[in-house]
C-alpha cells in the first residue's frame, strides 16, 4: 500500500495534476498525498532498519535540511523556515520514502516503467503542440515559442525545457538495466526505441547542457564497455553531436552563448562572499536578483553558505563513493550491481548537467537519492561498503571549493 502511494505520488508530482487540471489546484492534491506518505512509510522506516544501513547519507539529508530550515533565522526572517517547509520537504520527501519502499528490484522496475511513461506522455503530448507554436508564435501548455525554434517541456517543475531535457536524460541509462547479465533481452525491443524517442525529445527542449550531458554520458557507457577505445570513440562523436545540434539549431554551444548565464555567476559569487559561511537564505537568490543562479553549485553555496554546501555536496558524494563499490562487492546480486552501475550515470549526468541548471531542491534528485540509497541498503549498506576509509569529509570539502574556484575562474574569463 505504502509503495503504491508513493508511485502515484511521484507520478502526480511530475505531471502537476494543479496545472492540468486548474480546477484541482485549491485542493492541493499533491500535499494531500504527501502527507498520506508518512503514515505509510514511518512502521516500514523502522522496521527496516535502514537508518543504520544508511546511517551517514541520512544524517546528511537531514543536516542539510535543518541548514535549508534555519538559513534565513541570521538574517532575521524566521518566516523563511515557512518557506523551506511547504516547498522543499515535498521533494525531500522523495527520498526518505524511496529508501523504505524502493529496496526489491520488482519495485525499482515498476518505478523506472512509471517514469518513462511519464516521459513518453509530456514528449507525446508536447510533440503535438509544436505545429501550432510553430504556425502562430504563441506558446502552449507543452511548448516554449518565440524568436527561438520550438522548445519542448512539461508542466509544473519540469515546465523548464532544460528541466524536462535533464529528467529525460536521466532516465536514459536505466532503461538498459535488465535480468540478463550479457546480450540482449527482450526488454531491448522496448528501451532502443524509447531511447531514440527520449535523444529526439532531448533535441526538442533545445537545452545546451542537456546535449553536452548527451555527450557525457555516451563517453561514460563507451569507456565502461572499451575501457581507453571508448573514450577515444567519444571524443570524436562528441565532436560530431556538437557540430550536428550547433548546425541545426539556433541555440548553438558556445562560450558566447552561455554569457548570460556567467553574468549571473558573478552576482552570484558577490552573494557567496557576502555571507559565505551561512549564505544568503534559502530561495534568496530570486530575491536579490530575480532570477535562478542556473549553477546548481553555485546557487547552493551562495543560499546556504559552506556550512549547507558541504552538506549536499557530501550526499553526493558519499552516494557515489557507495555505488562505485557494489560492483566490487563478491556478495551483491548481479542485478544489483547493474541497478547500481546505471544509477550512477544517472547520477554522474544530473550532477554535470546541474553546472548548468539550477537543481539543488528539486524532486529528480531526491528521488535519484532515494533510489541509489535503496539500492546501497539493499546489497548490505555501511556493514559491506564501509565509509571509514573513504575519506569522504576531504572530497566534500575539496570539492566544494573547486567548484566554486572554477566557476570563478569561468567569470574571470569572460573579461579576457
């Protein structure tokens, strides 16, 4: 029952039943749904015991939330805790319920069938409105039109082309997770063609980052198939999917046509050194600027400071260390081993295309969370993929001040 609520949960969050249906907005369906999640989920919560198995990536969420809860209490708005409570514990919800209810393979795979339909519905739906954006310059529901081409997208959070472009991209390598540990299976016939309908939707939300994270994730499937050939391979198709989107669409890939975005990261980083160890407050960005930081690293560490920063960055981090070491574990299932394989490509391409994108708070991560998270408890958690020698603390934190190094070497640049 609780696995059922929190499928429909998901699906309903993605579609946003309040913007297809206008009239079902006053009811706040998806809140209602969210907070039948609980109940459901807290017995299960602790008769599995996954709080120990996963004992560090939770306590992490959790202080990365309290930091989120109280980031605005230094600069004197205790209202902002309201904020944080209505619009990001519906996404973090996500993962505290996928770690309960997505730990069996059956699930994670009825899961993956209820996304992809979701995708194949908006790429379906949005496809149709394309001829009349097209015809009248006006925009729909579905589409982005304008003095651009067409721009595909969903509603609610993935309304954004690049954030619908980003969810499709995502789905791509699990579609090839299967029972069978070599060849092809009959699940193929499904996934090759749903495959080039996600690659063709991809091109139709006309995001530039999702097209280098295209690319990305074609070179991390040829080096883990071809090892040093594969990357040699992508190199010179990456060229080509370069060459082919830049020819064919208007929104080309350049240095040029990100300047906008580096203005932003400027303002951004003036946000940062304002207050750098507790930050701005959650959702100040808007506030100061008026728009989204499209850097999700830099947008986590201008809001939340070092302190929340280090935080989210040390989730992922730890997620991916985790992921990495089921396929060295003698013990695991093989078909966990491949669950874990494509969730961290998935993972790999939401954190590369998130340079680009403003994503620290949205369900599709929490929900990446909550899969991988399943999937490390599954296979033995932190008894059989122990943290202690990771060094996980000095990666965070080193991480953390990279990218924010990087990013401020990119503005710098731009002046040159």
């Amino acid at each position: 029952m609780g696995f059922l609520v929190v499928l429909v949960y998901v699906t309903l969050y993605l579609l946003s039943p309040g913007d297809m249906f206008p009239a079902l907005a006053p009811y706040r369906v998806l809140l209602v749904l969210a907070l039948l999640t609980l109940p459901l989920s807290v017995i299960p919560f602790l008769q599995s015991q996954v709080i120990l198995t996963l004992r560090t990536q939770i306590l992490l969420v959790v202080a990365f939330f309290f930091v989120a809860l109280v980031s605005w209490i230094p600069h004197g708005w205790f209202g902002g805790s309201m904020v944080v409570l209505d619009s990001l514990v519906p996404n973090l919800i996500a993962y505290f319920v996928g770690i309960v209810h997505f730990r069996s393979l059956g699930r994670l795979k009825i899961l993956r069938l209820a996304l992809v339909l979701v995708g194949l519905y908006i790429l379906w739906t949005a496809l149709g409105q394309v001829p009349q954006a097209r015809s009248t310059g006006v925009e729909t529901p579905y589409v982005m039109a304008g003095i651009d081409q067409p721009r595909i997208r969903g509603l609610g959070m993935l309304h954004d082309p690049n954030y619908f472009g980003q969810y499709l991209l995502i789905l791509l390598p699990m579609l090839f997770v299967t029972t069978k540990p070599k060849g092809l299976g009959t699940g193929y016939f499904a996934a090759i063609p749903v495959t080039l309908a996600f690659l063709y939707g991809i091109y139709m939300t006309g995001s530039r980052g999702t097209a280098l994270g295209c690319i990305l994730l074609i070179a991390l499937f040829l080096a883990r198939k071809f090892k040093k050939v594969g990357l040699f391979l992508s190199g010179i198709l990456g060229v080509g999917v370069l060459a082919a989107v830049n020819l064919s669409r208007t929104r080309t890939i350049s240095i040029s046509g990100g300047i906008d975005r580096l203005m932003l990261w400027s303002d951004g980083l003036a946000f940062f050194k304002s207050s750098p160890l507790w930050g701005i407050g959650y959702y100040g960005f808007v506030g100061k600027e008026g728009m989204t930081a499209h850097n999700s690293y830099l947008l986590c560490a201008a809001e939340l400071g070092l302190i929340g920063y280090f935080f989210w960055m040390s989730v992922l981090v730890i997620t991916m260390i985790q992921l990495r070491r089921i396929a060295n574990l003698p013990t695991a299932d093989p078909s966990w081993k491949r669950w874990a394989a494509a969730l961290t490509m998935s993972l790999t391409v939401y954190m590369f295309t998130s340079f680009f994108l403003s994503r620290v708070y949205d369900l599709p991560l929490y929900l990446l969370l909550g899969m991988t998270g399943a999937t490390i408890a599954s296979v033995g958690g932190e008894q059989k993929l122990a943290l202690r020698q990771s060094n996980w603390p000095a990666w965070s934190a080193g991480l953390c001040v990279f990218s924010i190094m990087l990013i401020y070497v990119l503005v710098r640049l731009r002046a040159v």
